[in-house]
C-alpha cells in the first residue's frame, strides 16, 4: 500500500508488480501533476490511468463526476476502481480501453497521460491524435515523458505547437486546442527542378 499526499489531498493506493511504478509514486506523473490546475468547471481524462493515481486525485479536487479513467490493463483497472473505493471517490467513471477505443465523451478540458515511452511510439501517437478530437476549444494535453524531439514535433504538428516544461529529469508537454481544425502542413519544396537547377548553375 503506498500512501502519500499530492496538492494537500491524502491518498493511499493498492498496487501489484502487474502494473506500472508499483513500489512508489512515479516521479514522471508527480512532476505533471504539479504542473496542472483543476477547477470544478473542468472535465478530466486519466489516459492510460495505471492504478488510478491522476483520476483518482482529480475526482477527489473537482468530484467523481468531472473525471473519466481508462486503460488497457485488466489489473490495472481493477486495482483502479478498488483505489477509487479506498480514497472514497468509487463512483469515478473507470473504464477499460485501448485508448479511445471504448471512451464516448468528446469535451474533455483536461486530458493527462504519461504514455510507455520505453516501447515504439505507436501508443503516444494514438494518444496525441485522439486526444485533439476529444478535448473542447480552450482545452489542454497534458503529457509526460523522459523523450524529447518526438513528443515535442508530433504534439506540435497536431496540436499548432506546445509548452515544455523540464522537471526532475522530465518533459511535461502542454498543448491547448485553439481550432476545432487540425493544423495543415504545407508542403514544402525540397528540391528545385532539374531546369531550375541547371539554370541556377550557368548562373553561378
């Protein structure tokens, strides 16, 4: 059982070795949570939700109602929902998903991940897509991880751009939704044509 205190909220949880960080608090989601603000106007998304450590603060701040929790993990959501018990937010709606797959609401204003940046980036860019689409205008992503160039050109490239922030040896990408559109990238010419390029030559 891991107890602690997380924006003077008490918490205790009930982890295994089945799932991620079980011994204590990870520091990468601890460096995103002191990172984000929550108002009883937002509703949150805990993507890939562990067992429950981010909804779990969430709804016990802003209430069970405010606050959806999925992940992909059997024992990762069954020790969720017996956390949620523990901390006395059980009704937290905690749903078991591969990412969106079975996730309905689309006006989320907070959605937070700390994606498994030590696999391909297959699970981070389904993340970052999807989440654009899930979250109103004015809302935001946040998103933990030890990588940086990738993370900051995919958010980016999706997102219009992004706020990093470095703390204890993380990046913590904050992107907002200012367009229900999806940036458009321009295609840029690379290479002149061969005329153009044979020109450019008898000029020189």
């Amino acid at each position: 059982m891991i107890k602690t205190i997380i924006k003077e909220v008490g918490l205790q949880f009930d982890t295994s070795d089945k799932v991620f960080s079980p011994s204590a608090i990870d520091k990468g989601t601890s460096a995103m949570l002191a990172e984000v603000e929550f108002f009883p106007t937002d509703k949150v998304l805990d993507l890939g939700c562990g067992y429950g450590v981010v909804g779990i603060l969430a709804a016990k701040m802003i209430g069970e109602d405010n606050v959806v929790m999925c992940d992909i993990s059997e024992e990762a959501i069954r020790l969720a929902k017996k956390n949620a018990e523990y901390n006395l937010v059980g009704k937290v709606n905690i749903v078991r998903s591969n990412g969106f797959e079975h996730i309905r609401e689309n006006d989320f204003t907070i959605i937070l991940s700390n994606p498994p940046y030590h696999a391909d980036f297959s699970v981070a860019k389904n993340f970052i897509e999807n989440s654009f689409n899930r979250l109103i205008l004015g809302g935001k992503l946040l998103m933990v991880t030890k990588r940086f160039d990738w993370y900051k050109n995919k958010i980016t490239a999706v997102f219009g751009g992004c706020k990093v922030i470095e703390r204890d040896g993380y990046f913590i990408f904050i992107a907002e939704k200012r367009s229900d559109k999806k940036p458009v990238k321009k295609k840029i010419q690379q290479h002149l044509s061969k005329k153009l390029e044979r020109k450019k030559r008898k000029q020189t």
